[in-house]
C-alpha cells in the first residue's frame, strides 16, 4: 500500500498548467506493456477502447468484473503508476461508485476518471448528484490511506457539436468543477472541447488542473500548453489506429 500511494503522489505532481501530462491510453496488459516502454510517466486505460476490446460496447455494458481484472493485469505489468477510466462507475448510486473505487484500488491503480452523464442516453447528471457520487470515492480512497486521483469527467461540452460551444458552457464547466473540487476531486476533464480560446477560459479559471482530449480537431500541444492545459489524453485514439492497421495487414495478407 505504501508503494502504492507514493505512485498517487507521484502522479498527483505530474499535473502541471503550462506542462501538461500525455497519456496514450491502453486497453489491456499488452498494449500497456508497449506504452511503457516509450518515455511516458505514467498509463492510463480507455474505457472505449477496454469495452471494444473485449466485444462490448461502451457506457458501462462491460462487467465490472471483467473490467477490474482487465484493470489488475495492467498493473501487473507496469511499475509506472495507473489510472483507469470507470466510466460511470458501473453504477448509479454513491455507495455503487464507492465499491467500483475500492476495487480499483485494491487492483492497484492510483487515480480514475468518472463521468458526470448518462450511460444510456449521455444526459447530463444533476450537479449535486455526480458531487455526491464523487464524495463517497473521496470517503473510499481516503479509508484506504490513498490520495486517489479523481479526475472528474464533465461531459458538457458533449452535449452539442464543438461548432456551438460557447461562455454560457464553459460557466456550467466551471459550476461543476467548483462543485466537484469541494466534493474531492483532484482534476477536471473536459472531452469535446476543441476551442482553443474557449480551453484558455475553462482552464484558466477551473479550481482543478485541467485534462484535454485529443481529437482530429484538437489544437497542437503546444498551444495546449500555453494555454494551461495540464493533462492531454489520446482516449480511444491508440487502440482505433492499431485496429485499423491490424485491418489492413490482414487484408493484404489474405490477398
């Protein structure tokens, strides 16, 4: 546990505005295994790219079970510290959330991610709800003498296309993450935003270190980095590529 918990400080201190963390998220031991030969600090896993994987789709239809042993061989194959993403937590109610979280930690991981929507329609949660189910993780990690890193998932920014992102969503981002921030969190990750004025904003005046996800229409890293995004993900990114060319070999072998 000792170990464990220097690797949550560790990755608590990789968070830095201006130099931000790039996670090029895996989806089982292998991949994991090939991400931490490179020179990253640390893994992280995508829930997407997790479910797919093992044939199911996204939005907590892959068994908690199977998701926590998936979780547990990562770590067993790595020294680098290890974050994973629980989607929602594999459940509604805070005390369902509070178990996803004890299980993750006794797989080994030091930090996760969770969503503050839907998983059967992506609508949003209410405010206080997400706070509460982020609350009983904080309660969990805490029990366990962990300073688990809770990157609090805000998925407003995923209820429009990016062409109609505006300040009126980047103040409901903010209201969250104050939110989220009292109630334990140590991070906010905001996917869909690709504004790069608008990522200014957000992470300028978040409580929390803010976490950007890579898309086609992302700005650079470094504009990310001027701009004091602290934490950059590739998400399902990795995993889509090595499939694609997986495709292609295949294709060309049976040619």
């Amino acid at each position: 546990m000792t170990e464990q918990a220097g690797k949550a400080e560790q990755f608590r201190k990789l968070h830095v505005p201006g130099k931000p963390l790039v996670l090029f998220n895996v989806w089982d031991a292998g991949s994991a295994k090939a991400v931490a030969q490179s020179e990253v600090k640390a893994i992280a896993t995508s829930s997407w790219a997790v479910a797919d994987a093992h044939g199911f789709a996204d939005g907590d239809h892959i068994p908690r079970p199977l998701a926590i042993d998936n979780l547990r061989r990562i770590v067993g194959v790595t020294e680098l510290p290890v974050t994973v993403d629980l989607e929602s937590g594999y459940g509604d109610p805070p005390e369902v959330v509070g178990e996803t979280i004890r299980l993750a930690i006794e797989a080994g991981s030091i930090g996760y991610n969770l969503e503050d929507s839907f998983p059967a329609d992506g609508k949003m949660r209410k405010t206080v709800d997400q706070a509460d189910r982020i609350q009983r993780g904080r309660q969990v990690a805490d029990a366990a003498s962990i300073r688990f890193f809770i990157n609090a998932r805000t998925d407003v920014f995923l209820q429009r296309p990016a062409g109609e992102h505006n300040d009126a969503m980047v103040a409901e981002a903010l209201e969250r993450a104050q939110a989220y921030a009292q109630a334990g969190s140590d991070g906010l990750f905001a996917p869909g935003l690709t504004d790069i004025g608008l990522i200014a904003r957000l992470a300028k005046d978040s409580p929390l270190p803010l976490n950007i996800m890579v898309v086609n229409t992302t700005p650079p890293l470094r504009a990310l980095a001027e701009n004091g995004v602290a934490r950059v993900s590739y998400g399902g990114n990795s995993y889509v590529s090595n499939m694609k060319r997986l495709q292609e070999e295949a294709r060309a072998a049976s040619v």
